[in-house]
C-alpha cells in the first residue's frame, strides 16, 4: 500500500509562496499523484494531478522528481482564503489512501 | 448538476442501534466510496464499490455493512453503533474513464455528522 507521509502543519503568509512535500516511497509504476484541498465542515475538493515532472493549473504547481518517491505541491501567493488541509493521495488500480493531511495556516 | 449528495445532514443516535447513512450520485460514476473522518485527522477510507453489486473494503470496514444495488446510491450501515463511531462520514464517487479534473478524481459529498451517545 503506498501511503504517503506529510508535515502535520505549515504556517505561512499572505503573498508568499508555499511548498509543502509528500513523501510516498511505495509508489508504483501506475500510480498518480493528486493533491485535494479540505475546509473545515466540507468534503475534500480536487486540486491537481501528475505523473512525473512538473505539472501546472491555474491555481498550483506540481512537482515529481524521477523516482516519484515524493513530490512538492507549490501554491503562489498564498491568500487567507488558502487556509486549509491538503492531501497528498497515490492512486492507482483500487488504491485510495488519503493520509492525515498538512494543515495549511496563512496568516495575513 | 445536483452531483452527490448525502443524508441526513446531521445524525445523533445511541449505543447498539443501527444507522444507515445515504449517498446518492447522478453522474452515472462508477466508483463510490464511503470515509470517515474524526475530529482533527484525516480520512480513512470504510468500504468502496467499483460498480453495482461489487463493494470491497478499505482501512476501517468493520462494524459497518454497505450494499450497491443501483450505480447512484451507495447506503452505509452501521449494524450496532458504537461510540468509537462517531464521527462526519463522507461520500465520493468518481469515474476512472473520465479524464476531466484528472485520472480518478474524487468528487465528496458534504458529510453528515453523526454522533453516538
């Protein structure tokens, strides 16, 4: 099972760049790499997905070294709003393991 | 677009009485799957369905029974509630066909909070 490892918290500022890692160094060769995004009183939501390399939307980077025995999610410019849980999630054929999540602070 | 949606909302109930929580989709997703989360962690997965009348457990499965009779409704049971139940439980189906949002993307519910006295 490739659970994945986390910072348990992060605190940060508005403007700022924030980087937070996932460590999963049971990952297999099919398996993705998602990142969701939780607010208090609500389901998890989305964020972005890869494979390998480097991977952008309009709201993040991710980063995924050639062993994809970890990756970097990259959130710019930070906002209160950005206050949340982020998961890290490998997924792969009837693989679906959350982990405890990073508890993201922005403070302004 | 109703999406997923879960109910009741909120849940109090008592000790060795039995509780189903439901979870209804209209995506036509294939995979369901129910979570819990306690207050201050993260998720673990209960049970989850790959398709009608195929569930398969995750992490946490027991004390809980789940039945997928039609793709859109995915009920949870719990057989004889404990107090180590309590908890919000979340809903999530997702479509490992569909490439929008990314492979496998979850989509959850709102929760329903359930408490066990």
């Amino acid at each position: 099972l490739a659970k994945t490892t986390q910072p348990i918290s992060m605190d940060s500022y508005e403007g700022q760049e924030v980087n937070i890692t996932c460590s999963h160094n049971n990952i297999a060769t099919n398996d993705y790499i998602t990142w969701y995004q939780q607010f208090p009183s609500q389901g998890p939501r989305f964020i972005i997905q890869g494979y390998k390399t480097k991977v952008t939307n309009e709201v993040a980077s991710l980063f995924i070294p050639a062993d994809r025995k970890s990756s970097t999610l990259s959130l710019p410019r930070v906002s209160l709003s950005d206050t949340a849980v982020y998961y890290c999630l490998v997924v792969g054929f009837n693989k679906f393991y959350f982990g405890s999540g990073t508890k993201l602070n922005v403070k302004p | 677009d109703a999406g997923i949606t879960q109910s009741p909302r909120y849940k109090i109930t008592e000790t060795g009485r039995q509780v189903t929580l439901m979870c209804h989709q209209t995506w036509s997703h294939s995979y369901m799957f129910w979570y819990r989360q306690d207050l201050g962690h993260g998720l673990r997965l209960i049970y989850y369905s790959a398709a009608a009348d195929i569930t398969d457990k995750g992490e946490v499965p027991d004390g809980y029974v789940v039945s997928r009779s039609k793709t859109e409704n995915f009920p949870l049971t719990l057989e004889s509630a404990t107090r180590s139940q309590t908890s919000v439980y979340f809903c999530a189906s997702s479509d490992p066909l569909r490439r929008s949002g990314g492979k496998d993307t979850q989509y959850f519910g709102p929760g329903t909070r359930l408490t066990v006295l």
